[in-house]
C-alpha cells in the first residue's frame, strides 16, 4: 500500500519554491510515496506535477485568529484525507501537530528559520513580550521536538536545539537544471539591479531603493527590480511612492518561479544586502544562489558565512550592508567594469552548479523519510 504524505502550510503560498517545488515534487517524482499539500489560500484544489494540493480555504482575521482558525480547518480536514506521514512548515501548526502525533502519525517539523531568536528582532512586537515569548516559545519546543523529527533549513539552528533526538539538516540550494532550462539571456537594455526573495526593511529594501535614487541623482542611468512580496514597512515608505510613480523601480509581486527567474537573469547585478538580523547572518541567503546560477554579479552583505561564500566563487563584491556610501560604490564599479562583471557571473555559476544544488539536498530528506517510514512496516 502506497504511503500518503501531507506537507501541510497556513502561510506559505501553493507554489512555494522550498515546499511544493522541491521537497513536494521530489518525493512525488522519487516514488516514496502520494504527495499532497494541505494549504489555506481560499484558490481550490488541484494536482500540479503529480502533487494533490487541497486548500481549506482563506481564515479570516487578524494573525492570532487565523492561526486558530485555519489550524482547526486542517485538523477537520485530516478526518477526511489519508494520511501517514504530515510535515508541517509553520510554528502556529505546532499544536496541530501534537494532536495528530496522539492520533498516531509521523509529524516532522521544518524549522525555516530559528523563532525564539527572530522573535527578538520582530518590530511588531512590545518589546516587553518579546524575551519572556521567545523563553516560553522554546521551552514549548523542547518539550515537543523530542517526540518530534525536525527538519533544518541552516546549519545554524541544531546549536540551539541540542535535545532534537532525531534530524536532518535540508538547505535551501536551488534547482539548478530548472532554473537553466527556463532562463533567456537578454539583458535589460538600462542596468538594473535586481533582488529576488521576500522584500523588507531588515531584507535591505529601502537601502537598495535609496542608493539606486542617489545614483540616479548623479546622473547614472540606473533602475531597479524587485521580485517578491512587499512587506507593509515598505508599501508605506515614501521612497517606495516615489520609486514606482516615477518608474525606475519596478515591484512585480509574487509570481510564478520561472517567471522570476527569467526576469532576475535580465538584471546586470543582484543585491543581498541583509541587515545583521540573527536569523540572517546565520543563514544561507538562497538568493544568492540563485543569482550565482543566473549568472549575475552580486553586492553582499559581508557577514562570515556570506564572506566564505563570496571568496571561494569570487561571484561578487562583500560590504557592510548598513554602508550606504560602500553599497553605491561598488554598484559604480560593477557598472565601470563588465568584463570583471562578467568573469564574476561566470565563475558564481560554475560554483553554484557544482556545490549548491538541491540534488544533494533532497537526498539527505529522502534519507529521513526512509529511516521513519520503517516504523510504518
């Protein structure tokens, strides 16, 4: 009997990349098992690449009230659908998970990023709830992650899970066969720097939008791209207003992956200027991977892990990300220099398709899935 698997979400979206384009189709495609992901966007059910995915529509509300909501749909959602083994990908699904562990699944938990430490840095939040919710947020996982296999999107975040009793750490390494198929080679005919990923203050956006105007104000003839959703600190910004109402920054939104990657390739530069968040100078930034596959020359923020990155490929130029001045002279330089440019583009590529594939990646979750699928026999 063919093993059922349920990759389950509230937040992200149906065409995930991490989710549903890697981990979903590779199990699919592998054989282990049927693939499904359970999902909340209010878009219907459908089969795309052999994967059920099955929405139990939008929640309402605010975010306290949605996390409830949307998880008591899943969980009514499970009486209905079969199911041995549920990954989930959120941290308001926790709870969800511990039900259907009682009910004697096999739940894993992907750690996408390390919550009790980016609970610190959430701007939202008072800043007289945020230490003693990080505290009981990790207690909270103590408790559950050592009945529980947890999956690690970094290398960073096992140090501070050390009572895991069972894991596997699944980077976040792009699809490079994909991403060659679908790229053209034209460039736009302004250079134009681009950012691909979700798009905020601490993720650089602002910064990236004010050197491009400074630029442009002395007299380069300079845009810029940005591929992703837009956070609310940046739709309400007035350089935002300005950028767009005078065109020479462009916001796609969300859109399919081959779509954006197809538009990053246009650029002559892609930017990952991160701000020093924990969770970011600890983690691989898979934007630049991405941009590294495409071809492009890269502006880094020059945090030790980015740095080692940056050094062995010799991709691109590393800076202080908080360097406003620093940031503007490098974009010059990439701009006064293509022929090193381009050698940069060229040697990033060769290093990501030789180091920094999911290929290597989705074998070591394939590996997990087999050790726990032994139980079910």
């Amino acid at each position: 009997m063919a093993v059922e698997i349920v990759h389950v979400s509230l937040v992200h979206q149906r065409i995930d990349i991490r989710i549903f384009s890697k981990q979903c189709v590779s199990l699919q495609q592998s054989g282990i098992g049927n693939v499904a992901f359970l999902i909340a966007d209010g878009n219907g059910d459908d089969v795309v690449l052999g994967v059920r995915i099955i929405d139990v529509g939008k929640p309402i509300g605010g975010r306290a009230s949605r996390a409830f909501n949307g998880s008591v749909r899943m969980w009514k959602k499970f009486r209905s659908i079969k199911s041995d083994i549920v990954h989930l990908h959120d941290p308001e699904l926790l709870p969800l998970g511990l039900l259907l562990k009682l009910k004697g699944k096999i739940v894993i938990y992907d750690m996408h990023e390390n919550l009790p430490k980016e609970i610190l840095t959430k701007p939202y939040l008072n800043k007289y709830i945020k230490k003693p919710l990080s505290f009981l947020l990790k207690e909270f996982q103590s408790i559950l992650f050592r009945f529980m296999p947890v999956v690690f999107a970094e290398n960073s975040y096992p140090k501070d899970f050390k009572w895991v009793k069972k894991s596997a750490i699944v980077l976040n390494f792009p699809l490079v066969d994909e991403m060659k198929k679908r790229v053209p080679v034209k460039k736009r005919e302004q250079f134009t720097v681009g950012y691909l990923g979700g798009i905020s203050v601490e993720r650089g956006a602002l910064m990236q939008l004010n050197v491009v105007e400074e630029l442009r104000s002395e007299g380069l003839d300079i845009a810029t791209l940005f591929i992703g959703p837009v956070a609310e600190d940046v739709l309400r910004s007035e350089i935002y207003e300005r950028a767009t109402s005078k065109g020479w920054a462009i916001f796609t939104g969300r859109v399919k992956p081959e779509i954006g990657w197809a538009k990053i390739a246009e650029c002559h530069l892609g930017f990952a200027i991160l701000e020093p968040s924990p969770n970011f100078i600890e983690s691989y930034p898979t934007k630049l991977f991405e941009y590294m596959i495409l071809g492009l020359p890269c502006v880094v923020s020059d945090f030790p892990l980015y740095r080692r990155i940056v050094d062995e490929s010799e991709c691109g130029l590393l800076l202080d990300p908080l360097d406003k001045d620093k940031i503007k002279a490098s974009v010059r330089w990439i701009m006064n220099n293509p022929q090193r440019a381009l050698e940069m583009g060229i040697k990033g590529n060769a290093c990501a398709t030789e180091k920094y594939s999911w290929n290597s990646e989705y074998q070591k979750l394939e590996k997990l899935y087999m050790e726990l699928l032994v139980s079910l026999k």
